[in-house]
C-alpha cells in the first residue's frame, strides 16, 4: 500500500517505521493508562497536598520536552550546516 506521506523515504525505512508501530504504540498505551495509577500512589505532601502531585508528571514532561527540542534544534544545525 502506497502512502504519500513517505514518498521520500526510502523502502527500508518504511518498512522499519512499520514494524516499530505496534510495539511504539503499545509502549505508549501502557505508559498513559500507568501515569495516574503513579501518581495517586505518590505520598502527599504536608504543605501542598494534592497539589504536589501534579509536578510529578510535569516535571517529567517538560525533561522530556526540553530533550526532544535539542534533540531536533541539534540535528537541524548539523543538517544546515
């Protein structure tokens, strides 16, 4: 089946790309349905309370963030340059 979207790449890596979904999306599922389980297990905390807990998972998305964008801001400078 033919997807314009990867017209550019070539067969290899469509392939590649194919094969990494099912195991890539069921890695993403499992993460998303243990978030909350994580964290209302955390313990509270004596000023904050509930409040605290929500600096559990954004903290964790803003390091992951912050790595995909040098990540990216890295690999377009040595593609520019």
């Amino acid at each position: 089946m033919w997807d314009p979207a990867l017209a550019g790449l070539p067969r290899g890596d469509i392939i590649i790309m194919r094969k990494a979904f099912l195991p890539l999306a069921a890695l993403t599922t499992a993460m998303f349905v243990y978030a909350p389980i994580a964290i209302s297990q955390a313990p509270y905390e004596s000023t904050m309370l509930l409040v605290q807990k929500s600096f559990y998972f954004h903290f964790a998305t803003w390091i992951a963030t912050a790595a995909a964008l040098t990540v990216c801001g890295v690999a377009s400078a040595v593609y520019l340059f």
